[in-house]
C-alpha cells in the first residue's frame, strides 16, 4: 500500500534517470515551478509567529511555529505502468502548528495522485494545491523578491498566512547546486527564501487571532540525493537539518547525513549575512555536537533537541523551543520525524538568554531509517 511506504522510497519507483543532472543552473521565475521531470522534488515552508503588535526580536515571546510542506513524487514511466491508473506524479502535504504556550503539537497529512481538483503542481511557478491546502507566490516589489500566500487547515485549526520577501532567493550551494555526497550525482538543486516578513490569522480553539512573524521557504528536488545501494553513502539513515532567521537580518543553515552509529556521512550549509554576501561551508567546517536529548513517548526515539553548532562564521547553541515536536507521517509517508520551531543562541549563553534568531530543526530517521532513494 503506497500510504505505508517511506517518502524516499516512492521516488525510487521512478524508471530511469531524471532531468536533475542535466538541468541549468537556476533561472527564476521557471525555477519556483514544479520540475515535473525529476523524481523528487518538496516546497518547505516553515515560521516562528508572535503576538499581532510585537516585532519579532530577542525580547519578544514567540507564541507558535507552524509548518506547510508539500512532496512531488514522479511515479513509473507509462511504459512500465500503462494502466490509465497508473500514478504518474504523487503529491503528499504535512501541515503542523506548534503551539509553544499550551506545549502540544497539532498536524495532519494528505497523500493524492496529481489530477484536478485533489492535487496540482505548476510548472510554471510556485502554484501548489492540495483541495483547500495550497502556496502560491506572485511577483514582489522587483523583480528579486517575492510574495506568498498560504493556507491550510485541519479539524483543529486553519492559518492564512501572507508572506514578502525582503531579500532575493538564497542559492544553496555551488550557485543553487547543493552536494549531498562526493558522488557526481550525489547532489540537489535547492535554494532558500529566508527572512519572509509573515503576516497571519490562526483559528484555534474556536478563537480567531492575528500574528506576525518571520517564515523560512526551501525548494528543493532531486533524482537521487544518495547514490544506488552498492555505494557506501546507502549507509546513510537520517538528516539532520535546521534553517534559522536571525534578528539582524542574516541567515543560517546547516545540515548533516548520518550512518546509523550517529557518524557522519556529508554536511554543509550556509551563512548569509544582512548585508547579503554569502558563506557556503565545505563539510570540514560544521560541526554539529547534540546536548541534549528527548524521547517520544509514541515512538521511543530518542531526538537531540539541544545542539552546539560550530561552523566558519561562529559557534552557537540550536535549542528546540518545544520538545515535543514528533510528527506521525506513517499515513503518507510510513515514517515518524522531528520537526519544530528553535531558538538560536550564542554558544556560551544559557538556554534562557535571548536569542539571536529563530527558525527550525527538522530530524529523520532517529524513528527508524530513512532510505535515501
């Protein structure tokens, strides 16, 4: 059954090589669009939300995080499948809002063949649609920047957010080219739209309230982020990842594959400063030490949800602002993950001092591995 299987897994059902490899360096606004081609492909976006009338620094309290993500998946070749049912291309979507006052997490899945009216994915922008779930940019202020309107809903809640751009999309990598391994096909093309001012209505608990905040958009897609089992980089079992917004304008991200002893098979990131420039990091220079651990009372994984960052523009402390940040995907993608709103300090500061930034810490397979394709 397709809803039992693990995310990555699907997108190994693609026959033949894909168009990853072979495509140009990124050209927006075609790149915002679906790579309908590649096998693999997932819009991320992700917030920390405040108080309507505060602005998010240091000293505001930050009330939720939430999470909208959608997957594209390109199913078998017709040739191999030629039933008129035969899933061409899947789509799945997470939903999750962390609600960091009453300390619970509330999420939900969807899992549909892209056809009218259940699912779409534009290949000419960023338009992406699951029934009422959707993201849709349109054109900024300039032609480097961007706006973003989101919305989604469960049995629990709904949120409508509005999203602008202040800066132009941060390419990931060699020029949006993200290497995920020393393989020549080991690699993603990935890039960021960091520090979106967030406009949003929540209704929670048959209450209606309006926030603002600072949100996260990642795009990225694939044909094989690792390479076949015959290579050493199957060992991998999990990532993982966290993309922060700080207060003064800069951006960070790191990322690390992991072995299943917790070694490390490939990392990297990235450092934008507020004025623009941006640093990539070669493997050798972040690391990424876990402090502190939590276990899930669902799964029994136990995830780091304090680290210590070391990388070339500084050493910091990553905390999760809520521990208890599992989602159960085993409906749509047959896996449990870590995923959730954190804090951002300097390396020697106590978890209670202000924060430099906030942002989010995404971890997989601490609940059981996470087969790269």
């Amino acid at each position: 059954m397709i809803a039992r299987r693990h995310l990555l897994a699907l997108a190994a059902l693609a026959a033949g090589p894909g168009l990853a490899a072979q495509s140009p360096r990124l050209q927006f606004p075609r790149d915002f669009g679906a790579h309908t081609q590649t096998r693999l492909e997932w819009w991320y976006l992700t917030g920390v939300l405040f108080a309507e009338d505060q602005v998010p620094d240091p000293q505001a309290q930050p009330l939720f995080g939430y999470q909208l993500t959608f997957f594209r998946l390109k199913g078998p070749a017709a040739a191999e499948h030629p039933s008129a049912l035969a899933a061409r291309q899947l789509m799945i979507g997470h939903v999750a809002l962390s609600d960091l006052r009453q300390g619970r997490l509330l999420h939900d899945q969807r899992l549909s063949r892209v056809l009218p009216g259940l699912a779409q994915a534009s290949e000419a922008d960023c338009s992406l649609q699951m029934r009422d779930w959707r993201l849709r940019r349109e054109p900024g202020e300039s032609a480097a920047l961007s706006r973003y309107q989101a919305f989604f809903q469960s049995q629990a809640f709904a949120l409508d957010l509005q999203l602008q751009s202040q800066q132009p999309p941060l390419l990931q990598g060699d020029e949006g080219i993200s290497r995920k391994g020393p393989g020549a096909a080991q690699f993603s093309h990935y890039y960021s739209q960091v520090q979106l001012l967030t406009q949003a209505k929540l209704r929670l608990d048959g209450r209606e309230q309006r926030l603002r905040g600072l949100s996260w958009l990642d795009q990225e897609w694939s044909d094989q982020l690792l390479g076949p089992a015959d290579q050493a980089h199957d060992q991998a079992v999990g990532w993982d990842w966290a993309g922060l917004n700080l207060f003064d304008g800069s951006a960070l991200t790191v990322f690390r594959l992991r072995r299943a002893d917790g070694s490390v098979l490939w990392s990297g990131g990235s450092w934008r400063s507020p004025q623009g420039q941006t640093r990539n990091f070669a493997p050798h220079e972040l690391q990424m030490e876990a402090l502190r651990h939590w276990r899930s009372p669902s799964s029994a994984a136990s995830y780091p949800v304090e680290w210590r960052l070391r990388t070339p523009v500084g050493e910091f402390r990553l905390d999760a602002l809520l521990d208890a940040q599992e989602v159960d995907a085993r409906l749509s993608t047959g896996m449990r993950y870590w995923e959730g709103a954190a804090a951002l300090r300097a390396e020697a500061s106590i978890k209670q001092a202000p924060a430099l930034g906030l942002g989010y810490l995404e971890m997989t397979g601490y609940a059981g591995p996470m087969r790269l394709g």
